[in-house]
C-alpha cells in the first residue's frame, strides 16, 4: 500500500465502526496542567441497543512508531486502563502481530478498509475518572468546532487555486505560441514578397529587428523575455512588428507596379 497518514487510518476506522459508536479524536488522560498522556482516539458505544463501550484506539503508521510504543506501554496505560479494550490500529505490514501484548487488539487498514487482525481482549475497565470524562467532553468539543472543517475548505481552495493557475500558465503559453506561429509566418510571407518586389525600398535593419526577435522569443533570451507575461507580450509585440513590415511592402509593391 502506499503511504498512509494516522487521520487516513483514523477515517478508515471510524468507518469499520460506522453507526456503531461515536470516534473521538486526540483525547488527553485528564485536563489543564494534569495532562500527561493522549491517545489518537476513542471508540464510544452510546446506544444501549448496540452496546455501551469505550474503546483506546492507538495509530502506528511505521514500523519504528510502534517499536516506541512497545517500549514505553505505560503511555497507552493511562488511558487504556478506563477502556473496555484496547487496539492498534495501522496500515498493513506495520505491526508484527506477534509483539502485541497479549491483551492488545489489532485493526489493520488494507485495500479494502480496515480488519480486526487480531482481536482485541476483553479488560476490566476502571472506574471513569472525573478528569478523564471532562478531557473525553473536551475533545468531543473541540472534534464539533469548525477548526478541521475550515483547514480542509483551505486545503480545498489552496487546490483550487493551484489548478485555476495552472490553467492561467496553459492559456498563456498558448496564446504567445500562437502569436509566434504567425509571426513567423507573417515573416515567411514578407520574404516571398520580397523575392519579387523592389525590396530596396525597405529598410533591412527592420527585417534583421524581427529576425533577432523571433529568434529571441524562440529561445527564451534578452529583452525581459525572462517571465512568462513579458514573454506574451513581446510575442504579441513581434507579431505586430511584422505585420506592419508586411503591410509597408505590400505598399512599396504596389507603388512600383503602377
């Protein structure tokens, strides 16, 4: 599987447990200057009808997260020990099922949504601690703000912009494209009028001019071609050039064939 981040697992979990229970994000051990540890989030079965449990739910989304998990069990202890079981939750190939203790459940995210690997066994919950219910009540708060809702309307709008950008650098690029594909042709044209008309009339240091700048705009160099608007607008500026060269030998032309 490709890389996953722990809000991914988290979503895919909320989505194993669907109606089923209320997922509650970052929850703190106690509240204020008592915290000590958090957990990624609780599983709370609120209806009667489909059971009433609390469930510690830990993400590791490597291989060496979970080696320090392993070695410091007293931080998942602090809150595990008010829950009715207690899972790991990851994305496939992370955990070695095997160095789970013995108690510990396993929810691993594969291609097709999260498995109970290895279930998890029943604990003898303590008591709820007072400060535990208020940082739970907390995190269930902070969960309803509109805090994640305005990040993910940012993250959408900074897509959004980076999208309609591109589009604008497309457009750009195509219209100096265009501008220089006339005016090389306009150029084409100028020559083969030229090949038959009394073209001394016409000043050469203006052809060598729109020769040097289209070789310019074709390679990108010299005259504040440097950014992408100076490039359309030197193209549009080329172009024009050689039109009014075209247009004063087609004068010139006419003028000697009279």
């Amino acid at each position: 599987m490709t890389a996953v981040s722990a809000s991914d697992v988290l979503d895919a979990v909320a989505t194993h447990y669907g109606q089923g229970a209320v997922l509650v994000r970052e929850v703190g051990d106690s509240v204020g200057f008592t915290t000590r540890r958090h957990i990624d989030a609780l599983a709370l079965g609120v209806w009667s009808s489909r059971g009433l449990f609390v469930h510690a739910i830990e993400v590791k989304c490597t291989k060496r997260d979970f080696k320090r998990e392993l070695a410091i069990p007293e931080k998942a202890e602090s809150i595990a020990r008010y829950c009715d079981r207690m899972w790991i939750a990851a994305p496939e190939g992370v955990v070695d099922e095997d160095a789970l203790p013995e108690a510990w459940g396993l929810y691993e995210l594969t291609a097709k949504g999260v498995r109970a690997r290895k279930q998890a066994k029943q604990l003898e919950a303590e008591p709820l601690n007072r400060k535990f219910v208020m940082a739970v009540a907390r995190a269930c708060v902070q969960q309803l703000t509109p805090e994640r809702k305005i990040a993910k309307r940012v993250s959408e709008a900074e897509a959004s912009a980076h999208k309609r950008s591109e589009e604008l650098f497309r457009g750009q690029l195509e219209r100096m494209e265009e501008r220089a594909n006339r005016a090389e042709q306009a150029l084409a044209d100028l020559q083969r009028t030229l090949g038959g008309s009394p073209w001394r009339h016409v000043d050469p240091s203006e052809i060598a001019k729109t020769v040097d700048a289209l070789r310019a705009l074709s390679m990108g160099e010299g005259g504040g071609l440097g950014t992408l608007d100076n490039l359309e607008r030197s193209a549009k500026a080329i172009l024009e050039h050689v039109e009014q060269i075209g247009r004063a030998v087609k004068a010139v032309t006419a003028k000697g064939t009279e």
